[in-house]
C-alpha cells in the first residue's frame, strides 16, 4: 500500500545546528498519526520540514510517491493542509473570510472568493462548532476560539491529508475531545504533533516518539507508550489501565521527576 505521507532519512537544522536526524516516518492514508515528544525535542522542526516550510538538509519527503520537493506551493497546498502552532487569523477579518483563505489553492490566479465556496465555509465552521461567528470580526475571538476557526481553515482547503501543531492548545478538555472527534470524523489522513499523552493515547490509531530529535518508537499507542518508554523519555510513571466497561485501555500518568529546589536568597 503507498504511503499517503512518507519520509526517508530526513534531517533538518537551524542556524547551522541540526535539530532532527535520520527520521523515516510512514502515515499510512487514513490514520490518525500522533508525533509526541518533550519540548525541544523537535516536533514543530520536524512537521515544518514534511510540509516544506523550512528546508531539508538530508532526506526526502514523498506524498502519494511525488516527492514534495517537485510541487510548486499551490500543488502542496491542493495536496496536504497545514496548521501551525503559532497560526492565527488576521485580527481585520470576518471568520467567514478568513476560512475563505483555505480556498485559494483551488482558485485560479487573482480570483476573489466566489458565492460557490461559502457552504464550504460554512461546513467547515460547522465541523468546530464555529459557524455561528461567520461573521464575527476575527479580533474578537477567544485563544481557543482561533484554534478551532484555524483548523476550519485547514478543512476548507479540502485536502484529505492533514498535518497539525499542537491543534489543541488553548481548548479546554471538552472543545480538546470535540475536536479530536471531528477530525476523526472527517475521515482524512491526519499526522498532528500533541503534547498531552492520554489524548494521543485515546484518539490516535499510532503514535510517533521524537526524543533527542530521532524518532525512537512508532506504533500503536498501547504497544509504543509503554512504562519504560514513557520513564525513559517524559522522566514519569505510568501505567496502562483497562476499563472495566469498555474494555478500553487507558493511559494513566502517576509521578514525575522530583521538583526543583527553589534558590536560597543570600545572605544580606
């Protein structure tokens, strides 16, 4: 089966310094694909570089077996959606309008957002719980609010390969496992770097650990996010328990490092 999403001995570096090596990652189409990793450890390098937003120094990054390198920005752009960590809606917008920005990949050049592509709009803010602010100014919106319009964004564009940052910072626990369902939902191939363990756990059919900027384990969550591993690389305990109900096996995070002493003040 190819691949919707491959990469081969890829290494990125920043100022000189190399940050992610010899990484070979394989997002098989329609899965859900969680990178977790501790912070530094390269997550938002590596995405950054399998999207082609920063420059591979080794590798090569393949979509459906068309190696990236060979697309032109708006080829990318109709072929993978992109939401970054740090992505936010220009304040000046309507939500409605920035949504409509996904669309432009599909545009020909120097189009305006035509009548035909607003219940795209709408069914992507829709997908988040957002179409009610179709027309709220984009300044006005909560953090966890331009999360959810920022990945209606992605959903516009209409690619069914998705690559996300960090999509549930700033949401609250319910907006974090509504969301987790709507992408799901949308039946895409989804390769999403999170920081929260027991989501990437509960809603990720494998999971992807960078540490010390390689990849150390891919697989399915239970297999991958073992005691060891998670000792090894958080410096935490854990333990997986089963649901009695459901059968379904959970992650449960117990003790982490001892805290760091506080500095005495000197001596006056």
């Amino acid at each position: 089966m190819m691949h919707h999403l491959s990469a081969r001995d890829l290494a990125c570096a920043i100022d000189g310094r190399t940050i992610v090596s010899g990484v070979d990652l394989d997002i098989p189409r329609g899965s859900m694909v969680a990178l977790v990793g501790r912070n530094g450890s390269g997550k938002s390098t590596l995405i950054r570089s399998l999207v082609g937003l920063r420059a591979m120094t080794a590798g090569r990054v393949h979509i459906d077996g068309v190696d990236l390198s060979a697309l032109s920005a708006r080829e990318r752009a109709t072929r993978l959606a992109h939401v970054g960590q740090e992505d936010a809606p220009p304040e000046d917008l309507l939500v409605g309008e920035m949504v409509a920005m996904g669309r432009i990949p599909h545009r020909p050049p120097w189009a305006v957002t035509g009548r035909s592509e607003w219940p795209v709009v709408r069914d992507a803010l829709d997908a988040v719980g957002m179409v009610h602010a179709i027309d709220r100014p984009c300044q006005h919106l909560s953090g966890g609010e331009r999360r959810r319009v920022m990945l209606a964004r992605g959903i516009a564009q209409g690619s069914d390969l998705l690559v996300l940052d960090e999509p549930t910072n700033h949401l609250d626990i319910h907006h974090q496992i509504q969301l987790m369902e709507t992408i799901r939902g949308l039946g895409c191939t989804v390769l999403a770097a999170v920081h929260d363990l027991s989501l990437a756990a509960a809603h990720f059919d494998r999971v992807a650990v960078l540490h010390e900027g390689r990849l150390l384990a891919v697989g399915e969550p239970t297999s991958v996010l073992d005691p060891a591993l998670l000792h090894r690389v958080f410096d935490v305990d854990a333990a997986h328990l089963t649901d009695p109900v459901t059968g379904r096996v959970h992650l449960v995070l117990g003790t982490g490092a001892a805290p760091v002493a506080p500095r005495r003040k000197a001596a006056s």
